[in-house]
C-alpha cells in the first residue's frame, strides 16, 4: 500500500508521546501540518503528518498514512447544471441521519435544490432522501425541513452501539453534541438518574445502553419525540432501566429523588433550574445545558447555576466545564457539571 502513496503524501514528525503536544504545537506554528492526515499514536511515540521536515525532530516515512475522508465537492457535480455565479454558494458540509441527509441551502440556490439533492443522494448510494434544514424552532426544538430529493424521512441512526429511531423532518438530532453523549454514556452506573428534556433519548440512551443507571426517568414533553423515544427503549432493550414521561418536566419531576440530573435543552434552561436542583438528593450531581455568549463562557452558565442553588439554600460546588459545540457566531453550548449541596455555611449564619 505504501509503494502507491507518493513520499510527500508520508512525511512525519516521530515524536516521544509526552513531547507529543509541544511537537504538533511546534508543526502548526511552522505551518507545515498535513491537515489530509490524522496524527497516529503508536505504541510509545506519535507520528504527527508534515509537509516538511522540522529541524530538530525526527523524520519518519510513514508505512501506513490515515487519510480523513474528504467531503465529496458539489461544485465539480454541479457544474453546467447550475449558474456559474451560484457556484460559490453551494453547501461545502451537510450531515447524515441514519439514511437521510439534512443540508443548509442558500436561499438563492432554491430554483436548483432538486439538482442539489440528487448529487447528494448520487455521493451516498446508501442514503434515499435529502431534507434542507431551515432551523430549529419553538419549545418542543422541532426542525424545519423539506424534502428536495426523495421522500422518506424515518431513519435509524446508530451511533457508539446506540440505536435511535427518528423521524428527520419532525424531531431534532443534533451531530454536534456526539462528544457530549459519548461523555454521558460513560458515567451513572447503579444511579438514579433523572434526564429532563429526554427527546428521543440522546442522553438517555448511551447512558442506559452503557453504563447501566439503576433507574432513569426520561421527560418529553413533545408527543413525537415521546413515540421515538419509547421506540428506542425498547429497540435498545433498555426497558428495566428507562421509564419514559410524558409530560411537562417543571410539573412531573420529583423532589429529592436523583443521584445525578440531565438538564440538555439550551436557551431557556435556566428557567428549570430550580426544579432541577430540587429533584437531587443531597451531593447529587447536575448538569446544566445552556447557550452562552462565547466572551461570558464559562462564567455566565456557572452563575445561573450557583445563583438557584443559593435561592434554595444550597451550595453549587462546580466540578467541571464542558464546550459542547460553537452554536451560533459568538455563542457556545456550554455544559455544568455541579456537585449540590446543602449550604452549611449559610446554615451556620442563621
Ligand atoms: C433540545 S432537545 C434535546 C437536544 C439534545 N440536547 C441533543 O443532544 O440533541 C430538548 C427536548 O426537550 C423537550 N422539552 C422542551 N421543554 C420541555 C419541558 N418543559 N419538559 C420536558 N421536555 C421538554 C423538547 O420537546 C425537546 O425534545
């Protein structure tokens, strides 16, 4: 395999693994970073892709280079069958739901959608519909989508052994928050865990599959995201751990209850908070989801956070800060994760 690869395509840095990141830091600095490649780790070094070589670090000619999967170009699959003025506008990503494909379309491009679905679905034999997204709107996050090539909108999207049902067009799955699931599936073994704004169960559901809470009290308010997710309870054969509610979670939740709560709605979370941290039993932990401008990140989401806990006498003991993704120019998607007590010192006082 190595002979077909031309040897400017196997260039790479050999570096100590604990001088790894002083080396890629030096590499980027210097611009001669291979962005096409990915940096592999071996057993005690690191091999970080080059353009060229770096004095004072070791070359290598690398036997297997791994090459990140380039996204397929519309401007040479469009060409002639759109204006050329248009050709700038064309989406440059898009992404995939089990068999569909959601894409941003610039308005200007909405006479020549239909070509643009179809060289979509032509790049992904596998894939059967091509939605253009508007956006996420109201309180139930539901996705404005329309059909541009194709029409069926029901997937399955399985993700990290996680299987989830959905329906494209109706419920809102965002790619964005894989890390945070991936991060979720990893913690509240032999928990109560209470998930708020469960959806199709983007947290509950790695977490159940993975980790095994003793119980989870999943909360939709949303009668379609509620179909899917019992949908998926029962395909990912999570049934004895995840009780499905459908219901408002400021009325249905219980107090005192929770080893740990999920708080993963944005914008208007903090209105829940309250309710949230009531739902903990003492030192129960809380992860609080919100949107913050990325100048006030951390700090505008811990205050909201310590601020309720303090309304209701408890202590927020801030255990970690997590950036989900860029929301929108200038905004994060931050996550909480707090330890709370009860305020001892404020009981000391009285
Ligand atoms: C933003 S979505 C969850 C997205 C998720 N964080 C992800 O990774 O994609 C939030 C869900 O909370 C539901 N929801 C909104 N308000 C609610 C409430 N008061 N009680 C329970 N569920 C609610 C919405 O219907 C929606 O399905």
């Amino acid at each position: 395999m190595s002979r077909a690869i031309p040897k400017k395509n196997r260039l790479a840095v050999r570096a100590e693994k604990k001088d790894a990141n002083a080396a890629l830091k030096k590499v980027v600095s210097l611009g001669v970073f291979d962005r096409s490649r990915k940096v592999i780790k071996r057993q005690s070094h690191v091999e970080i892709p080059v353009l060229k070589s770096v004095f004072g670090y070791e070359l290598v000619m690398q036997e297997e280079p791994a090459f990140y999967r380039r996204v397929p170009d519309l401007s040479h699959a469009l060409q002639g069958k759109i204006p050329m003025i248009c050709i700038p506008l064309l989406p440059r990503g898009w992404f995939i739901l089990g068999e569909v494909i959601v894409v941003k379309i610039h308005p200007d491009l909405t006479p020549y959608e239909h070509h643009i679905g179809q060289a979509l679905l032509d790049f992904y034999p596998r894939c059967c519909t091509v939605l253009a997204d508007e956006g996420i709107f109201g309180p139930f996050r539901e996705p404005m989508r329309r059909a541009i090539a194709g029409s069926r909108t029901r997937t399955v999207h399985k993700e990290n052994k996680v299987i989830f049902n959905l329906d494209a067009s109706l419920v809102m799955f965002s790619p964005g928050n894989l890390k945070e699931r991936i991060r979720m599936s990893r913690i509240g073994e032999g928990e109560h865990v209470v998930d708020m704004f469960a959806g199709i169960g983007y947290f509950t559901l790695p977490m159940a599959v993975h980790s095994r809470p003793r119980k989870i009290t999943a909360i939709e308010l949303n009668p379609n995201a509620y179909h899917y997710l019992c949908q998926n309870i029962r395909q990912n054969r999570v049934e004895e751990i995840v009780e499905p509610v459908l219901g408002n979670c400021a009325t249905v939740i219980q107090e005192g209850v929770a080893d740990r709560v999920v708080m993963g709605m944005v914008q208007v979370t903090d209105r829940y908070l309250q309710k949230g941290i009531s739902a903990l039993k003492p030192g129960g932990i809380l992860h609080y989801h919100q949107t913050v401008p990325s100048w006030r990140y951390p700090e505008a989401a811990i205050s909201d956070v310590t601020k309720a806990a303090a309304a209701l006498g408890c202590r927020a003991e801030v255990l970690n800060c997590v950036r989900v993704k860029k929301y929108s120019p200038g905004v994060v998607h931050a996550v909480i994760d707090a330890r709370i007590d009860r305020d001892f010192l404020a009981e000391d006082f009285i």
